[in-house]
C-alpha cells in the first residue's frame, strides 16, 4: 500500500513539474508584440495615418503619413517595443 501510495505522490509531482515547465515556454512565446501593439506604439511616437504594416523577423515596420504629407518608417523591434525612425 505504501509502495502504490508512493507512486502515486511521484506520478503526480512529475505531472505537476510538467504542467508548470508547458504553461512557462507558453509565456515565453506570448512576449512578442502584435501587429496591433506596434502600431499604438508608432503612433505614440509620430501622429497620423497608418498606411502600411510589414513584417520583419525582428521587427514590424509601420509606415505611417503625417498631417504635413512626409511618410515616415519607423520599426517597432518586437520583443522589446523600442520605436526607431528610419
């Protein structure tokens, strides 16, 4: 009885350790930032209309048209939300 009781305590300790190393690399996926967020950031840093969103391996490029005409690119790095001008 000690030895089924033993099991089972291991069993679940290991299903435990498990479930919380998944729900931990699920996180670490959901730190990149959406195409949505980047665009709320680009606009924070340069008002206007957005005109265009692409996509980089690193970085999403959001190219937006000021209220004086000029077209500005600015590329928002995705894990980290830092806005660069072109």
């Amino acid at each position: 009885m000690r030895v089924l009781l033993t099991l089972g305590l291991i069993a679940c300790i290991s299903v435990s350790g498990a479930v919380h190393a998944s729900a931990t690399a699920h996180k670490a996926v959901k730190t990149e930032i959406s195409k949505k967020k980047a665009v709320i950031l680009a606009k924070e840093e340069t008002d206007g209309k957005t005109l265009k969103i692409t996509e980089q391996a690193k970085f999403y490029t959001v190219r937006i048209l000021k209220s004086d005409g000029h077209v500005v690119d600015l590329h928002i790095n995705k894990k980290t939300g830092e806005v660069k001008k072109d």
